[in-house]
C-alpha cells in the first residue's frame, strides 16, 4: 500500500489529501488519467464504454484527460462528521484547478452516491439516481447500463 501511495503521488497533478487529528482519519487521492483506462474494465460492454467516452468527453471540453477521484476512506469513528464531504470537495477543485471534470466511482448503495449527488455531480451510468427531500430514490431508469455482476455501480463527473 506505501509503495501504491508513492507511486500514485509520484504522478504528475496527483492530489493526496490527508485528515490528520490524532493520526490519519482520512484520506481521498486523484490524478488526471485517461477516460477510457479510467471506464476501463468497470464497464464490460465496448458500445457502452465508447458512449461513455463520449459523454464525458464533451463535459470535459473535449478533451480525453480526465480528473479521477479515485479512493475516498474515513475511519469508522471520524464518520457523519462533514470529512468525507470535505475531502470529495478538494478533489472536485482539484480537478477545476485543471480545467477537467472529475470521476467517482461508487454504488448507489454507498453513502458516497448521496454526496456527489448533493455537490451537482452528473451521474452518467447505472440505476438513476435523484435528489428528494431528505434523501434520494432511483427513478427506475437506467443511464446507458449497468455492470451484470454488480448492478449497484454507478459513475459520477463533477463539473469542470
Ligand atoms: C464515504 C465516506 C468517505 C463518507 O465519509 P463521512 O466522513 O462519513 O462523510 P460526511 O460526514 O461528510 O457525510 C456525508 C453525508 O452522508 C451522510 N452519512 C454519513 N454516514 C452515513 C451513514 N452511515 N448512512 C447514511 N448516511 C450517512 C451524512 O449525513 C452526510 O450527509 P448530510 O450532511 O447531507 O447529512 C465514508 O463513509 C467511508 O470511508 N466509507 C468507506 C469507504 C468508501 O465507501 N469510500 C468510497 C468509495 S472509494
């Protein structure tokens, strides 16, 4: 894990943000990369990867670079306390400091789905998702499609 951390912070544009009281309570990193290794084999099906692609492509003023938020972690005791929101949002600016969207990965199960619903994230993959009050529902669509194994994924881009 020390060596996957370096290397990940060795990359040019990484970000690696650390919530330090009393150790490490959190952490969420990201770095520019391209969409189609970002998608890559998350989305099993070529038509849907390449509409995808294309999707995201035109959010990100054509260009192919995207900002991945790729791992996002608060310890079980530091949680419900405004850290992981903290943390998803510096990765979001990150990325607009380089003029690129950003992409999460999660479940709409995950307490993360709800977050970057709140923050105006696009989702542009899986069981659509959206904002009621107090929560969210699925409106029982589908964006493009959804992985055979694991149904609950769905993909995130944050403005740029
Ligand atoms: C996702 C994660 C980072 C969120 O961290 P956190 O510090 O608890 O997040 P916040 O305190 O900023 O809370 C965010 C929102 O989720 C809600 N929330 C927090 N814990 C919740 C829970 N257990 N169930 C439902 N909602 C919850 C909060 O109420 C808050 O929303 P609100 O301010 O609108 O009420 C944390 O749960 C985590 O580390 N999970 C395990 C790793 C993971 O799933 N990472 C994401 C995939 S890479």
């Amino acid at each position: 894990m020390i060596r996957h951390i370096d290397a990940i912070a060795s990359r040019r544009d990484a970000s690696l943000h650390i919530i330090k009281e009393d150790g490490i309570q959190g952490f969420g990193w990201g770095y520019p990369r391209d969409v189609a290794d970002f998608i890559g084999s998350s989305i099993p099906y070529k038509s849907q990867r390449r509409a995808i692609k294309e999707v995201l492509c035109a959010m990100n003023g054509g260009s192919n670079i995207a900002f991945g938020a790729e791992e996002v972690g608060v310890r079980p005791e530091f949680r419900g306390r405004g850290a992981g929101k903290f943390l998803i949002l510096k990765l979001v600016e990150d990325g607009q400091r380089q003029g690129r969207i950003s992409l999460v990965w999660t479940r709409w199960d995950a307490v993360l789905a709800p977050i970057c619903l709140n923050f105006g994230y696009t989702q542009v993959y899986g069981p659509e998702m959206c904002l009621r009050e107090g929560g969210f529902e699925l409106t029982g669509q589908i964006l493009v499609g959804t992985h055979p194994r694991m149904s609950e994924r769905v993909l995130f881009a944050a403005p740029r």
